[in-house]
C-alpha cells in the first residue's frame, strides 16, 4: 500500500516594514503591507512532515515531539481545513486520484533553533505546515496562494512562503482574496545581504503579537497616522532600494521602520515595550558605527529592526558583518569564543571584540557576560524546499520519530 506523505522545511523571515494591527482578526488581514528578508534556512528553519492515511481517525500535530491539541476553529484547524479544501477540488476534477481529503492526517514539526530563544517560530511554522500539506496532496497552487492560506495561521508567515526579498501586499477585498505574499526579488539579485541576530535574555513574559497589536489598533492615535501616511511611501521606497541594492536607503528605512513600530506599541494604551535596556545599547552602537562611516565620507553599514521582543536583527553587507560582531562582542561578552558558519573569525571564533578606529567608546556600558546570550549570522535565503523521503519526521506507526 502507498504511503502518501511530503516533508518540506520553510524558512524565518524578518520585516524591514512591519506588519502590525489587523483589520479582520478571523481572516488575519493587516492594516498595512510589509516587506521582510527571508533568512537562510540552512540555519534557521522549521521542518514538517505530513501523512494522509485512512487508518487515521483525526488530524494530529505535534510539535517539537510534543503534541498539540488542534483546537477547533482556531488556526491550526482553519490551515487544515482550507488544504484539504484545495484537495477536494483536485479529487473532484480527477476522479482517479486517491481522496487524500477524506483521510485523517499525522502532522509532525520542528524548528532547529530553541523556541527559548524568543525567536518567532510560527511564520517558519505555518510556512512549514502549508507546504508540506500542498506537497502531499500535490496542489498545483503557486506560493502566493498558499500564502493566502498560510496568512490564517499567523500574519508573518505568508512571507516565508518566499525566498530572498518579499512583500506582503495588505489587499483590499472583504474576503482576504488579494492579500498574499508576492517576491520582490529573489535572494540571487542581492545575495551579500547578511543578518547578524543578537539574542538578547529576557526573563519577563512579553505582550504577543497577537494581542498586543489588537490593543495598538484599538487604542493608538499614532497607529492610523502611520497606516496611511507612512507605511505607503516606505513601502515604494524600500522596493526600488532593493531593485537597486542601494544598502543605504534600505538601511534607513528598515530603521526608521523598526522605531516607529516601537513607537506605536508605546502609544498603545496601556503601554507596550518590547526593547530593553540591552536592545536600546545595540542601537546606540550601531548608530555610532554608521555615523562613524558617514562621517568618513561613506554610507551606512549596518540596519537594526526588532519584532515583538527584545532580540536585534541586523541586517548588513557581508564585508561588515565582521567588524559589528566585534564592536557587538566588545559590549556584550560571550561565554564561548563566538564561531560563525561563514568562518569570519577562523576555526578559534572571536573571543574579545574590537572597536573601529574613530568609534566612540561612551555610547554603551559593557554589559555582563549573558546580556546576549547568543549570537546567530545568518544571511538572506531560499524559499521554502522540498525534502527526500529519508527526511521524515513521522515513523512508520504515524508518531513521531
Ligand atoms: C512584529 O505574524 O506573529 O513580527 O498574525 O497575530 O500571528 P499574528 O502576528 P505575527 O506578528 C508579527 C509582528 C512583527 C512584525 C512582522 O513580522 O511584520
């Protein structure tokens, strides 16, 4: 008898224009487009294996080994429920084909980088989901359509549907039809696009996303400012900075981009703050690194943005990732020599840090061994890929491996 299951991992993206209010919480449909980067999955990723069989009496999900109660209505069950919707069709048009649609199936997913991280795992894992469910029914949906799908499981997860550069277009339609994910470019056009994540520790439980740009829409003056008279403009701005690999121009809008999302979570009623003194430090660096740069007659070298959380993503050319992680390690000392995939630092990894020449010492402290508790270099990546039958997560009882 066949087995009918697909494996495929799907990678993180980070936003340089974010996504943050809803105008309809059920459907998830934003109040604005946004733009992200999707990251190397070769480093970070989200892998799912999906099995349709008929001696399965329910769905089943299980995550990271554990399973997951798939709560009706709720968005796990509407993913589900919309792919096997997209399968009916097929079936029905060729009555062939085996109804896959009818069975239950076995769902098992995990991230290779430790949800403690505070790195969000549910736009890889959605991402993740839908794909593996389109590749085992064999949908010959394109990845904007499955962004539609995977949009209902979490707002950022229909962009890492794509690879390399991507937009989510907010749309206009009542029923969410024309609010997908669309490539801006691949990451060929600008492969020298690299993203050093800081982890930042933090021991307090933070606002999700979720609720707490429910609480930005329904309270922040600033929020509607930003939905029509920023968000527009930043959006053809940051496309064609793109198109053009003009790092400059990408860099100060993902950065103005981070702070105003930043502001309208502290114009939200009560207040939100995601950074913390840490977060507030690795601006000041990186402001002075690129003032430093500027002031030499150059252009900017690095961007910092934050999501709903303490942890800086900067992005940067290549050529520079070198020098911010020694200006990052100089103020934040790690435990273990800091060894990066890109061997940047040789086998050893870099131990002390170092500052530029002409960079001024006083604009952080040095923080305590742990402050950052990790580092991760990464760089732009690949769409979301389909793997080999040796990569199941499922064994042959339909549990976990
Ligand atoms: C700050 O996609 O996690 O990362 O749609 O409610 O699941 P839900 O929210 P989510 O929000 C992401 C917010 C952000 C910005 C961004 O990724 O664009």
């Amino acid at each position: 008898m066949s087995v009918y299951q697909a494996t495929v991992s799907a990678p993180v993206n980070i936003a340089c224009i974010k996504y943050w209010g809803k105008r309809d919480t059920k459907l998830i449909l934003p109040t604005n487009s946004s733009l992200s980067v999707t990251l190397d999955q070769d480093h970070l990723r989200s892998t799912t294996t999906s099995r349709a069989d008929p001696g399965f009496d329910s769905d089943r999900l299980w995550l990271n080994g554990k399973e997951e109660i798939i709560a009706p209505g709720g968005r796990m069950a509407t993913c589900i429920a919309e792919m096997k919707r997209l399968r009916r069709e097929v079936e029905e048009k060729n009555s062939s084909e085996p109804k896959l649609s009818t069975f239950g199936v076995h769902i098992s997913s995990r991230n290779n980088f430790p949800t403690a991280a505070g790195l969000a795992s549910s736009a890889s894992g959605f991402a993740a989901l839908v794909s593996s469910l389109a590749a085992l029914y064999a949908l010959p949906a394109n990845p904007s359509e499955l962004s539609l799908i995977a949009r209902q499981g979490s707002g950022s997860a229909c962009r890492s549907l794509f690879g390399g550069y991507v937009a989510w277009q907010e749309g206009t339609a009542a029923d969410g039809s024309d609010s997908l994910a669309i490539e801006i470019a691949p990451r060929e056009h600008w492969p020298d696009m690299h993203a050093l994540i800081c982890v930042v520790s933090d021991d307090k439980k933070g606002t999700s996303s979720t609720s707490g740009m429910q609480r930005t829409v329904e309270t922040s003056p600033l929020l509607q400012h930003r939905i029509k008279h920023v968000v527009p403009e930043r959006m053809k701005t940051i496309q064609k900075a793109i198109l053009e690999r003009d790092f400059d121009t990408f860099a100060r809008v993902t950065m103005q981009d981070s702070n105003q999302f930043h502001a309208v979570a502290l114009d939200t009623d009560p207040p939100i703050f995601y950074m913390n003194d840490v977060s507030r430090s690795i601006i000041a660096i990186v402001t002075e690194y690129n003032r430093l740069a500027v002031a030499n007659g150059g252009k900017l070298k690095a961007a910092y943005t934050y999501d709903a959380g303490p942890n800086a993503v900067i992005y940067a050319p290549k050529e520079n990732i070198k020098e911010i992680v020694e200006l990052i390690v100089s103020y934040f000392p790690q435990a273990e020599p800091f060894k990066d995939p890109f061997a940047l630092f040789g086998t050893a990894g870099v131990g002390e840090g170092k500052l530029v020449e002409g960079f001024n010492p006083a604009v952080a402290k040095k923080f305590p061994v742990g402050s950052v508790k990790g580092l991760i270099h990464t760089r732009v990546g690949d769409g979301p890929r389909k793997l080999g039958e040796a990569e199941t997560l499922l064994g042959p009882d339909g549990s976990p491996k």
